[in-house]
C-alpha cells in the first residue's frame, strides 16, 4: 500500500462521516488503513497521523497492522474468537500506558468493536456480528529494535506499526498531543476502498 497524504486522508474520513481534528497544533489523527488481502501476515496496512502545526500540513504513514497475525487466527486467545477491529471512529479510546506493562504505547481506555473470527484458519472473517468494549485492543510496536516483515504473534488484535523508529515518532508525537489537549487519542478505522488515490 503507498503513502496517503494529508488531503486523502482528510477526505476520507469525512467522507463517512467522521470527525477529522484541525483545531490546534499537534491536534492528531490517528487513521488505520487497512489493505483488502484478507490472507496476508504481513505488515502490510497503514497507521497514519496526520495534524498542522502552525498551519501546515503534515501527514505520516507507517507500515502497519490492523489484522491479527495468522498464529492468532490458528490459536484462538478468547473462545469467541480472535479479535478484529471493525472499521469505524473510536472517539478517546487510546491513552498513553504501558502495553502488557512493559513499555510505553497507547492502551485502550474505550470501547472499541471487533468482529470474532474463529474458525481457527489463515482466512480473516471480518463480517457478521459484532462486540464492543474493553478488549486490550492496544497500538504498540512489533520487534524492539528495527523493523518486522511478518506478524506472527506481535498482533491478537491490537493495531501494530512494523518498524520501532516509526513508533518512536508517533509516541514522541502523542506525548506532544497530550500535553496540549489531555492524554486521550481517537482512532479511525478505514477500508483501503475508502481512500481515494
């Protein structure tokens, strides 16, 4: 998937009827993006930020995942099956935190809902009934140190940024955000089809 820049970005979220923030410096947009191939165990969606910082425009895509990894698919952690965001706006769900309370990412503070695939294959089953509420539905890196190509384990449902430097931007940009407007984040969720190129 390539880069979406800020005017897409904006487009699309509105475009089903989403708030996108443009009030203040460092106000966030925190936008996931998820690819169409429903097969992949690869990193292969997009975490976006996008804000304005004195009236420009910025706009960050980071190699991501909104899916599970397909060990989470085969071995379910909930016998209702693994978790898959459904797309949607989740307003205030994130807050700075310890994932697992081991180190710094953004851990769900909100409700949040997932569809529940557990036919225990490869294949995601993002259709059907629904659940909302607190799951542990986090957004956290992959590996410490670099970047992972495949998403095994690092995902049971939270929304995972491949490449640690990336996710060092983006909490070095929710500390800056929290600071202004308090520590809570709301986080978009769009199909790939929802973006215009």
């Amino acid at each position: 998937m390539i880069a979406i820049n800020y005017e897409q970005l904006r487009a699309a979220v509105r475009n089903q009827g989403h708030r996108f923030f443009e009030s203040g410096d460092y106000n966030l947009n925190l936008v996931g993006v998820r690819a169409q191939d429903r097969h992949a165990n690869t990193f292969n969606d997009l975490l976006c930020v996008a804000f304005q910082i004195q009236g420009q425009t910025h706009c960050f895509s980071f190699p991501a995942t909104t899916d599970p990894g397909v060990y989470w698919r085969e071995h379910l952690a909930n016998e209702k099956g693994t978790a898959i965001v459904a797309p949607g706006q989740y307003a205030g769900v994130w807050a700075l935190g310890k994932h697992q309370g081991k180190y710094d990412a953004l851990v769900q503070r909100g409700p949040i809902t997932v569809f529940r695939d557990k036919d225990r294959n490869a294949q995601l089953d993002a259709q059907g009934a629904t659940e909302t509420g607190h799951f542990g539905i986090n957004c956290h890196r992959a590996t410490e140190d670099g970047q992972s190509l495949r998403v095994d384990r690092w995902s049971a449902g939270c929304q995972v940024i491949a490449d640690s430097a990336d996710f060092d931007v983006l909490l070095a940009l929710c500390r800056k955000a929290a600071g202004l407007y308090g520590n809570r984040f709301t986080y978009t969720l769009l199909d790939e089809t929802e973006v215009s190129r």
